[in-house]
C-alpha cells in the first residue's frame, strides 16, 4: 500500500492546553508554533509523495489496470526506439556508402590503371575529388544497385525453390549435391548479372558516361546469356570475385555476430554493435575484392581496348591499392560512427529517459 499521508494538518485547542500551561500566552509565540508545524507537515508530505512516486515506479501498491497501462507504454517505447534504431542504421549504411562511393571507385581505377610509384593514395584522391565533376564521382552507382537488386532477387528465388525441391526428394539426403547446387545458383547469379558489372566497371575506370540506367544493349545481353560464350572466361572470372566477395561478407558477418553481441538494452549499444559487423563486412568486401578484383577489372579493361591498365598477370602497384583499401575502411568507419552518435543525440530528445 501507498505511505499515508498524515491526517492531522492543523493542531486543535486540546493540543494549545498544555503550551499554556506551561506558560506560553502569548498568540504571536502560539502562531509561530503552528507555522513551524505546519512546515513540518509540509515537509513530511513531500518525502511521503516522493516515496510513493518510488513505489510506483517499481509497481508496488498499483492497481493492475495501472500496471497494465504502464507495461503497454514501456512497450511502445521501447518498439519506437527499436524502431528508429533500425531506420538509424540503415541511413548510417546509406550515407557511408554514398560519401565513400567516389573513393570506392578510386580503388577500381588503382587495381586497373598504371601509376607512379611516388605518387600517394591521398595525393590521387585529392586530384580526383578537385578535378572530377559530381556525377563522375559517382558514375557507377546506380548501375551498381540495380545489379546487386537483381543478383539478390535472383539468389534468393533460386535457393528459396532449391529449398522446397530438397524438402520433398530424396536430395535432403545428399547434403553435398545440394550445396554444389548453392554454389551453382551463387555463380548463375552472377553470370546473369554479367553485364551489368562489366558496365558497372567501365563507368568506375571512365570508359562509360555516368547513366541514371544502363543503356537497352546491357539490358538486352542479360537476356540473351548464349551471347556471352565467347567471353566465357572474363564472365566466370566475375562470378567467382562476386561469389568469394559475398561468401567473405558473410563469414565476417556470422563472426562478428558472435563476437560483438552486448546484452543491453541502450540504444546506441545496440546500434553500435551493428556498425561494427557492417564495418567489419565492407573491410572484408573491401580487401577481398581487392585482392581477387584486380585480374577480372583488368581483363574488363584491355578487353575494351585500354592500353594504359596493368595485364592481368601482373602484380601492380599493390601498395597503393592496399594503402587505399585501409583508408576506405577507416573512413567508411568513421562516417558511420559520426551519423550513430547524431542518431543517439537525437534520440536522447525523441526519447527522455524516466522512471
């Protein structure tokens, strides 16, 4: 139960009796006794309401009716802040990777193109970013979403139908044909999409004009697969970047899962701890593609008649493209941190914490 407040706020005149006599007669003396005691009373009372607000933080002395009204707002609470955690994550994605796009194309251009060994990463990016204009800076970028829209649709379809094909035959009972099939739809996958990574690729080296969308003749090759036979080996080589890029992707994921999980409920933690494992999947991104990209970038290139790139057996300027690929981390790193800490200050003032 609730502490009572005191009942008594004023005292009688059974309780002035004995003040005179003791000999207290004067009303002036008598009125500062009552003032003083009703000071008192005030004093108790607010220690009393300030306990009770205690009690019913903690639900004591509440009707059910007020313990279920209090439980649904703490839930509503916290799904909005769940809610705008999850949106805070996905425009911290968002913004790291269109502030980092023109430095991610840079490492395109670095694995394919021959540079001076003096020259610096910084040196390059700073030419880049003063000479180039906004759209250049970004010519490959919705080619690039539209492919991985498309490969993502298109692996998921095949392994949700490889899934229901495996639940009702005898193949559940060879788990190694069914993930050689995996692997068959990862690389069909990119097969497919060949087209639009080869344009994805000369719009990063500047070979294409940046496009909102590809042109009709990309599109009408992804229709017509056959047509890529001739060009086998570069299309498998592709497929087999994209498919280790994205198998590298997911391991980093599925550690990082396991390493960075914090039991708490904060909501920065929490939005931490998914920027992390997404930085930790772009610096696997970023290094494998690097490291497995060079040769299937280059052979892109002098297939289309560029003379000034690096064949594709050749090692290239590897300390540079390695000093780029740790800068791109490191700032994709820091952007993505800067917009969850903007997101933890703004939810501070969407949501106040109280008792």
């Amino acid at each position: 139960m609730f502490i009572r407040h005191l009942q008594r706020t004023t005292f009688g005149s059974g309780m002035l009796a004995p003040m005179a006599d003791a000999g207290v007669p004067d009303s002036k003396e008598a009125s500062a006794v009552l003032e003083r005691a009703k000071q008192n009373m005030q004093r108790q009372k607010a220690i009393i309401d300030g306990q009770n607000e205690i009690l019913k933080a903690v639900g004591i002395g509440m009707s059910r009716d007020e313990i279920a009204e209090r439980n649904n707002k703490r839930a509503r609470r916290e799904e909005s802040e769940h809610y705008f955690g999850s949106k805070m994550i996905t425009v911290a994605v968002f913004l790291s990777d269109v502030v980092m796009w023109p430095m991610a194309e840079l490492l395109e251009r670095l694995q394919v193109y021959r540079t001076r060994p003096d020259i610096s990463y910084f040196e390059i990016l700073r030419g880049t970013l003063r000479t180039k204009s906004l759209p250049s800076l970004y010519a490959s970028l919705t080619t690039t979403t539209l492919r991985d829209l498309i490969n993502s649709n298109l692996r998921a379809f095949a392994h949700a139908g490889l899934n229901r094909l495996t639940a009702r035959t005898r193949l559940r009972d060879h788990p190694h044909v069914v993930e050689g099939l995996r692997m068959a739809v990862e690389v069909g996958s990119w097969v497919i999409t060949y087209p639009l990574s080869e344009y994805e690729v000369l719009q990063a080296l500047h070979i294409e004009p940046p496009r909102l969308v590809p042109p009709l003749a990309v599109w009408l090759r992804i229709l017509q697969p056959w047509k890529l036979l001739p060009n086998l080996p570069h299309v498998l080589e592709v497929a087999i970047v994209g498919v280790c890029s994205i198998k590298a992707v997911d391991l980093t994921g599925a550690a990082a899962s396991q390493l960075l999980t914090r039991q708490s409920d904060n909501l920065f933690h929490m939005a931490m701890d998914c920027i992390d494992r997404n930085l930790l999947c772009y610096a696997a991104y970023v290094v494998s593609s690097s490291i497995l990209g060079s040769p299937a970038f280059r052979s892109i290139a002098i297939h289309h008649g560029v003379t000034t790139a690096y064949m594709p057996g050749e090692i290239g300027n590897w300390r540079v493209v390695m000093r780029a690929a740790t800068a791109n981390i490191f700032f994709y790193g820091a952007v993505s941190t800067a917009v969850a800490v903007l997101g933890d200050l703004v939810s501070g003032v969407l949501f106040p914490k109280t008792l």
